[in-house]
C-alpha cells in the first residue's frame, strides 16, 4: 500500500523540476538581466570630458609653511591619427587589444574577470579594451570600483556606436599617461626620444605602446634590473604580436633592436634643487599608497621636511668647497663630477636638506636618490655594528670589539671563507697587527674582510637591511661586501648611520611631513621605530667612528662639535663618500663619476678630475660635510654622544707597536689627491728598516695567532707619490682608506 503513495510523491517533486520549467526558469532571467542591462543602458548617458583639463596645481611647501613649487599643469599636446606613423598606431593595438578593430568596444570575457578581480581584492587587473581604456581616461576616474567598471563598459559601447575605431584609437594614444609627466604620445615622444610623434619608428612605438602598462617601473632609465626585463619583453611581445597579425615583415622584425631612450629631462620650473625634491617626494607618496595618476591629477597641499635653512646651508657648502673648484663647461673631465647628499635628523627621521646635482634641468637623476654606486668603506661600520651586535667572536674565539687585535697587512688571504679573497690595503700598506680601532681610522680593508667572515656575511646582510639599507638583492654573501661593494644612495645610508646615532632604534629618514587632498589624507610613514639593533653595538660603531674624525681618514671633517663619520672610496675610483653625524644631524655626501656625454649614462672614475690623483671621501665629501654641518649648527655645537658601550670599547690603551712594520710616521698619512706634491712624511724610497732588531717571540695573547704576520716582514711596497698614484686593480676594490695628513694637534689625540 506504501509503495503506490511513494511514487505520487516522487512524482510530484518531478513535477516542480521538469527539464522545461528549468529552461524556462533559466530564459526568464536571462530575459531580466538583458531587461537590467539595456535600463542600465538607457541610463547612463556618454558624460561630459572628466576635470583633467583643469586639472589643478600641486603645492609643495617647505617646513615652515614658505612655497617651494607648484606643479600640474598637464604636460600634453594633441596630435591627429593622421601625424602618427601607422606602424607606431598599430603597436598599440597589437600591445593592448588584438581585437580592437572588430570588437564593439568591450571585451565580455576580460572585464568579467577584471570586474571580479576587483571584487575580491585582487587588485588592478587587466582586460579592458582600448576603448574601455579611453572610456576611463577621458570620461570617467581611475577609481577601481564595481560602479566605476559598469559604467565604463556601457560607455564603451555606446562610444563604440557613436565614434570612428580610427577617433578612439587616436583619444586613447593621446589621454594614456606614459610617465616622466607626459600625458599623449607627442609628450611621450619628445621625453624619451627627443623627437616628434611624427617622427617615431616602429621600434620606438612599440616601446612606448609597452610602457604603459607600467610607466613608472618600465622607465629605462630608472628602472631596475628586473624592470628593464620586463619591459623588454614587453616590448618582445608587442612586435611578435605585429608579426601574427601581419602589420611587420618577420624579416623587418628580426632586424629591430630594443630603442634605449634618452634621459629624463624635467618641465619648466623644476630648476635647481626644487625638480630633485619633488620627484623624490612624489615617489616617496608611492611607496605609501598614492598612485601616480592620483598625484599628477593634482590637488594636493604636500608640506615636507626639508628645513628651508639648512638647505640652503647645504646648497652653500657644495657651491663654495666643490662647484667653485669645477670648470664644468670648459673641462670635459670636470663635467664628469657629480655631488649628491642627504641630511637627517636622527630624533625624528625627518630629511632636512638634499642636494641632488647641479640642477634637475641640466642633471634629472638625482645624486642623493641613486643607488647605482657603491658606498665603499662606508658600509664597514655596518660590519662592526653587526660583530658587536652578535657578539661574534674572531677565529680563535676572541670577542670583536674595539680593542680586538687583526693582521692588517695588504693582501692577506682572509680566513675561514669559502672563496678566496685576499684584498689589497690603501697603497698597498701593510701595518702588521692593528686594534680595530686603527683599522677603522685607517679604513684597513684586510682587517674587516676578516671580519665579516668572522660574523658571518648573511648576519652582516641581516644587520644592514635592518638599520635601512634597501636592495638587499644586490648584496652577494662574500667577503668582498664588507667593503661596500652593493649599491646606495646617500638617503640609505644617511638612513643606516642615523640608526646608529639614536642608539640603534630605526631611523627611516622621511621627506614628507604631511600630504593632504581635498578627498583624503595620507598617512606618512613612522619615522622611528623599533630597536633594530642593540645600544652598546650601535654605541660602540660610534665611539669607533669619533676616532676616524679624531685621529683618522675623516679629519677634514672636524670642528667646533663632536662628530662621528667614515670615509669611503670606490671600486676604480667611481664613487667618494663621507657620512657622518653629530647628536643632533647625520649627513651623507658622496661624489660619483658619471660621463653624460653620450645616449646613456656611464660610471667613470674621480681620478684627476678636482685635482690630481684620486679623489677619496676624506677629501672633498669630508670637507662638504664640515663646511654644511658647521653651517645647520650655527657655528658649532655642545652636544655630546651619551654612548653606553658595554666594555666593547676598553683594550685600545694596550694596543701593541707593530714590530716588523713601518713605524707610524712612514705610514700613508697623505690622501692620495689631496695636493699634487709629497709631504716629507712620503718619500719615493723604501722605508728605512727598523734600528733595533725585531723581536722574534710569539704575539701575545690579546693578537690573533692565526693572522699575524712574520715578525720581520717589511713594507710591500713603498708609499706612493702623491701626484702619481693610480687606482689599484680593477679587480681589487679601492679602500676607501682614505688616509690624510693629520694636524699636529689631532695625531696624539686618542678616540674619545
């Protein structure tokens, strides 16, 4: 009797799913959402042009409040289809939309997933058509928004109906943002080639066609290493793709070479300092979230850090102890110096004054934001820091601290590593067993090779990213690192030694202060943070680096203040550093080679170009720094170092005299491009041996027994004239020693 009322109720339940109701239930709302999308339709109408063209200015302003620049003006100049080479209008198709010619303006599939892509916060996704593109450019915002992507596609195809593919094409090429502030392709074809719309090849077409999937990460110039890949095959896939659609001969194609665009120049009213500090706080506002459209959109009041005196003082100083020294125009030699610095203050993290170059208008990239050279002997402190801060030990179980003995002698294989390396000390001078102290004054570079073996080279990487330094990728794992072989800016290691002056608490040096729109506020970064490192190693670099300004390779940098710093000097010469600090101010000033004469930029060495012989950081960046630092303190300072060392700083009184090694007074004391003639400390013969017979008993138990050198071992080689002195191999990195000819009042003088 069950079973018949069980199959009714079976049936039933198939009466409400039959195959037709679905279909059915199906069509109806297919029927709605056609119904909804052609209401959506009627509803949205083809909105006026969006504000772009009134766009407003930008107000940068100083601490106090002053102006320093208004910017925003948009940098465009519209150009007809009919003046752009149609190979040059086809790589933009053949970049964004192969469909563009046929599609009604939308491409379903690609905005679906874009739109969805949005939804779910994955963020900025590509799939739009080139008139979806113009859509949002021209009609609406930037606004990555469910809303914002429904109108675009319904504007699309309502643009689609009422313009030419040839009208839309031309609309998009000229509202696309290309980066460098040119908006269109006449600016963009002006700033990267020098040249006219009219004019571009197809090789250059496509490149800009490539650029603006991410104009500021795929500037050549400016771009990282792995930028420039990705740009490059971009720019691969662009003509490939005109290959497939047969807009290019593959015989054509084959003989294309990747067009390297010329250097940035800026716009009108980016001169002097002013065009460096903008462009370095609108990309410090990147980092923190503002998009690039958003800033060039304008609108914005962004008042920064920079002190109004002390840039100027800064200003001065490069003017008055190195740009009045140059003969830039006439010397082609001269032309070839670059200045580039960074001061902070190391309570707040604040960036108080930057010098960029001799002018954004004659020299776009700045000096104090580049890191493509190395900072040397700058980064030895950091290896030190590291020591101190993991309480590593030298090969033979002693403590590294200040007082700590190593063998300094020139090319002294360095031990423990698992690759070879042997560097080459400053003239190749060999001192026998040194305290670090000395090796520090002394920028000894056999001394910390050892030493970073001994801490260990990843821990010493872990230290530097910690205290600030970017690019950590460029940091390779062997002893060569400790002597400064990565790249850095002045701001990074303006950033690193500011950790080291406020007792190892993170410093991240900060050019904006505040940055407000109409719309929104930015948050900016927190300038101080956590203990990256400990007191006493951060102390104890300090209590060394006093000894570098003191008794050291850093004494033109010395004056009515106390001071802490470290030279620097490149691989051939390339690069000349000093960053040091006060309590109250931490600078870094560097001098880079670069030759600007031809398409692209070269590194080229310092060597006789201020003067004759090389140019070392204790030279003219030491004397920079003096001559500012005096200048932002008024004249001077009382302010002392409230240093908490730990002990790491006790054994320098019992220092031993290096028995088989030349005595101080033949020691390298003279810079080697300091003057064009030799002290009388610098001969041109051999030292002479020591008058009592070297002792042959075995060191003592405070030296290192594993790297001091034969009791009798003389000089390698004899100390080199100034006006002669060549950059060691290319294959040794300079020291960045340094050494100069101390003031009789500073020589007996012990680090404080």
């Amino acid at each position: 009797m069950g079973r018949p009322d069980k199959k009714a109720k079976k049936r039933g339940i198939r009466r409400l799913f039959t195959w037709k109701k679905i279909l059915g239930t199906l069509f109806a709302f297919c029927l709605i959402g056609m119904g909804a999308l052609y209401t959506v339709y009627l509803l949205v109408p083809v909105p006026s042009a969006n504000a772009e063209a009134t766009m407003q200015s930008n107000i940068y302003q100083y601490s106090n409040g002053k102006i320093l620049a208004r910017t925003g003006e948009i940098n465009r100049e519209i150009v007809g289809l009919e003046k752009i080479p149609l190979p040059v209008q086809r790589a933009f198709v053949a970049a964004e939309n192969k469909t563009f010619y046929k599609d009604n303006g939308v491409d379903i599939k690609g905005t679906t997933r874009a739109a969805w892509n949005t939804l779910t916060g994955k963020g900025k996704q590509g799939g739009s058509t080139i008139t979806q593109q113009y859509v949002k450019n021209f009609y609406l915002s930037q606004d990555q928004t469910a809303t914002r992507k429904l109108k675009e596609m319904v504007i699309a195809v309502k643009v689609d109906e009422e313009m030419s593919k040839s009208d839309i094409l031309a609309g998009y090429i000229n509202t696309s943002y290309y980066g460098r502030s040119a908006y269109g392709i006449q600016a963009a074809a002006r700033s990267y080639y020098g040249t006219d719309a009219a004019k571009l090849t197809t090789a250059q077409g496509a490149y800009l066609a490539s650029l603006l999937q991410a104009p500021n990460q795929y500037d050549w110039t400016s771009a990282s290493a792995t930028g420039r890949k990705l740009v490059e095959e971009r720019w691969n896939y662009v003509l490939d793709n005109m290959v497939e659609m047969g807009w290019l001969p593959a015989a054509e194609r084959a003989g294309l070479k990747f067009p390297v665009p010329q250097e940035p120049k800026p716009l009108p009213g980016m001169e002097g300092q002013t065009g460096y500090i903008v462009e370095a706080a609108n990309q410090e506002l990147m980092r923190q979230g503002v998009s690039e459209e958003d800033i060039k959109a304008g609108g914005w009041t962004i008042t920064l850090n920079i002190d109004e005196r002390k840039q100027k003082d800064l200003v001065a100083a490069v003017d008055k102890k190195l740009e009045a020294k140059l003969d830039r125009k006439g010397d082609k030699k001269d032309a070839t110096v670059q200045a580039g610095a960074t001061s902070v203050d190391p309570k707040t993290g604040a960036v108080v004054a930057m010098y960029g170059g001799v002018g954004a208008t004659e020299h776009w990239m700045s000096n104090a934001t580049r890191r493509d050279f190395q900072p040397a002997s700058t980064f030895k402190p950091i290896v030190l820091a590291s020591a101190v801060d993991n309480r590593s030990t030298t090969q033979d179980g002693r403590e590294i601290g200040l007082g700590t003995i190593y063998n300094g002698d020139s090319k002294r294989p360095v031990v423990g590593s698992k690759i070879p390396y042997a560097p080459e000390n400053e003239d190749d001078w060999s001192y026998g067993p040194v305290s670090v102290q000395r090796a520090t004054d002394k920028s000894i570079n056999a001394v910390y090779a050892q030493m970073i073996v001994d801490v260990g080279e990843e821990k010493t990487k872990k230290t530097a990213l910690s205290l600030g330094m970017k690019d950590g990728q460029d940091f390779d794992p062997t002893p060569a690192m400790a002597l400064g072989t990565m790249g850095a800016s002045t701001l990074d290691m303006a950033g690193a030694y500011a950790t080291l002056d406020n007792h190892g608490v993170k410093v991240s040096p900060s050019l904006v202060k505040t940055a407000q729109h109409r719309d929104r506020q930015v948050e900016t970064v927190r300038q101080t943070g956590e203990q990256v490192i400990s007191r006493r190693a951060a102390d104890t670099v300090t209590r060394a680096l006093q000894g570098v300004v003191d008794n050291g390779s850093g004494f033109r940098a010395a004056g009515d203040y106390e001071a802490a710093g470290k030279t620097g000097t490149s691989e051939n010469n390339r690069s000349a550093w000093f960053v040091g600090y006060t309590p109250e101010l931490v600078t870094a000033v560097a001098l880079f080679g670069e030759d600007t004469s031809g398409k692209i930029a070269e590194q080229v060495t310092l060597t006789d170009t201020i003067e004759p012989g090389r140019a070392n950081g204790g030279g003219f960046p030491a004397q920079i720094w003096g001559a500012y630092t005096e200048r932002a303190l008024n004249g001077g300072s009382d302010a002392e170092f409230d240093l908490e060392t730990g002990g790491y700083d006790s054994g320098l009184d019992t220092e031993p005299t290096a028995t088989g090694s030349p005595t101080a007074t033949d020691e390298p004391t003279q810079e080697p491009t300091s003057t064009a003639t030799t002290p009388p400390a610098r001969t041109t013969t051999a030292p002479t041996a020591p008058t009592t017979a070297p002792t042959t008993a075995p060191p003592t138990p405070t030296e290192d027994p594993a790297t001091t050198p034969p009791p009798t071992q003389e000089p390698t080689r004899e100390p080199t004239n100034t006006a002669t002195v060549q950059p060691p191999d290319p294959e040794v990195p300079d020291s960045g020693g340094d050494q100069g000819v101390l003031p009789p009042s500073r020589t007996t003088q012990q680090p404080r």
